[in-house]
C-alpha cells in the first residue's frame, strides 16, 4: 500500500517519535486534527509499513549495566558472513550497522564492566580486529532514533 507522506504525516510522526504513547487526541490538539482523524491516518502508516512498531527505551545504567562502547569491526576474509548470522547472539549489542570504509560493522554495546567488555571482544576477535571506543556521555537526550521532518 502506497502512502503520501504530507506534512500531517509528518507531523503525527514527530510527535509519535517524542513519545508513543501519546494519545490521538493529544495528537491531534498539537497539529489541528481531530482524534479520529489522527488514527486514520495512523493506522494507514502502519499497514503502508511506515511505522513499524513501538519500543520502550530502557535505561541500561539502572539495569545494571554502566558500560557503553562503540566497536568496530573490521572482518577478517570469510569472516564477515559468520559474524552477520551470529550477531544477534550476543546480547551485549544493542545496535548493529554494517558500514562502509576500513570497518565493516560498528556496534553500540552495553556492558556491566571492564571485565565484561573485555570478554566481549575476545568473543569477537574470531570474526576480525576490533576498536572500541567507550562512551562518555550521551548528547542528545531522548532523541529519536531518525528525527523526522519534511524536506
């Protein structure tokens, strides 16, 4: 099902993304439309594929886990296919992207401690050379995952 994407759309999308659990009718009082007319227009994004679920963001910190790192990949030859059919395995990886230029994947991690990230790289290092990169701080607070806008 094709859908156009007008600046409603776009709108109903910025205001799901800061937060899915907004109701219709709040919805539609921040962008002029009536609650019916809000899930209308929901309901044909979700069939057209255009929202494709929600999510709770979890905060790791609270769940035990302190550590945050980006680590790169860089596969070895043969190495690369192996690592992309196991990566879901690991649940340290929250986030995984397959790249272009010297590294073939970057991943967001999270970790309890040193101790665990460090037997998270020896469980890569099969796959290919890591670099990783421990994140110090997290900028943008609450930001969705593609901040959406009409262009």
């Amino acid at each position: 099902m094709d859908i156009k994407i007008d600046e409603l759309n776009w709108k109903i999308l910025n205001q799901l993304q800061g937060n899915a659990r907004t109701s219709f009718a709040d919805i539609g009082r921040a962008i002029g439309l009536t609650a019916p007319a809000v899930a209308e227009r929901v309901k044909k994004m979700e069939d057209a594929g255009v929202l494709m679920g929600y999510t709770a963001m979890v905060s790791h910190a609270l769940t035990g886990h302190q550590l945050k790192a980006m680590v790169t990949l860089r596969a070895f030859m043969g190495k690369l296919k192996p690592f992309l059919a196991t990566v879901d395995a690991f649940d340290e990886v929250v986030n995984c992207y397959r790249i272009t230029g010297n590294e073939n994947i970057v991943m967001e991690v999270v970790l309890k401690d040193q101790f665990h990230l460090e037997k998270f790289i020896d469980k890569l290092i099969q796959y290919g050379e890591t670099r990783t990169n421990i994140v110090l701080s997290h900028i943008i607070k609450n930001a969705p995952i593609y901040k959406v806008k009409s262009i």
